[in-house]
C-alpha cells in the first residue's frame, strides 16, 4: 500500500508535466487543466485523495503525505498559471529541456515557475512528514 500511494502522488505530478507521449508542451496532459470544471474535478478527487491519505494512514509518514502530493500541486499550478496569466495575458506553458517550445515561452517566466511547482509539490511532503513527526512526538521546533 506503501508503494502504491507513493506512486499515485508523485506519479500525477510527473504525469501532468512530462506527457511521455508528445515533445509539444501544447498537446501535454496539464493543458486539461485550463478547463475549469476539468480542475475543479482534478482537485476534488485529489482532496478526496488527501483526507484518504490523513484518515487511512495518521502516522506521518511518506506514504500519508504523498497524498497530498496532487492537491499541492494544483494548488500551485492554479497560482502559478494565474500569475502568468496577470503579466503575458497567456496560460503557463510547461517545458523540459528537450520540448519543442513555442515562441511565447519565457525562461524567466515560465521556466522559473515551472521549477517553483514542481519543487513546491515534490518537497512538501518532506517537509510536512517531518513537522508532523516533531508535533506527534511532542517536541517544538524553536
């Protein structure tokens, strides 16, 4: 089970950036999410994810918060996109090194953000499992 919700966590986030089936970051897996009802039931699902993950497995390890693994990462997409929306008048465009990128695409912008997401949504639940390590075992963190 371990195994399982490890790969469901980190997996949709890998899934939503990378594709592996196009090298076009018009035609990858997170344009969906520009769709509002398509996100609001991507982040429904993935909340319902999470409160899985907390109620099944309240022991703050790995596998507990790689559930919330998703709804991070939406969060922080959802944020992201709407800043980039705010200064080029356009959705994020996400893109790895080898991808075709579109004219429009600015390292500065996109590219940084892009990094902040996925550093945002992969490190978090490090950094959740161990403040929730520390508060179970009755320690403060001052």
């Amino acid at each position: 089970m371990k195994i399982l919700c490890i790969s469901i966590g980190f997996g949709y986030v890998f899934y939503m950036c990378n594709g592996f089936l196009t090298l076009n970051p018009r035609k990858k897996p997170y344009n969906v999410l520009f769709d509002k009802r398509i996100y609001l039931v991507h982040l429904g699902l993935s909340i319902v994810l999470a409160a899985f993950g907390f109620w099944y497995f309240y022991d703050a390890e790995l596998q507990t918060v790689s559930c919330f693994v998703p709804a991070i990462f939406l969060i922080a997409f959802f944020v992201a996109d709407s800043f980039v929306k705010l200064l080029t008048g356009r959705h994020l465009i996400i893109a790895d090194r080898w991808d075709s990128k579109p004219p429009n695409y600015k390292w500065y912008i996109d590219g940084l953000l892009s990094i902040l997401i996925l550093s945002t949504s992969l490190c978090f639940p490090f950094v959740l499992a161990t403040y929730l390590q520390q508060v179970g075992s009755g320690s403060s963190a001052r």
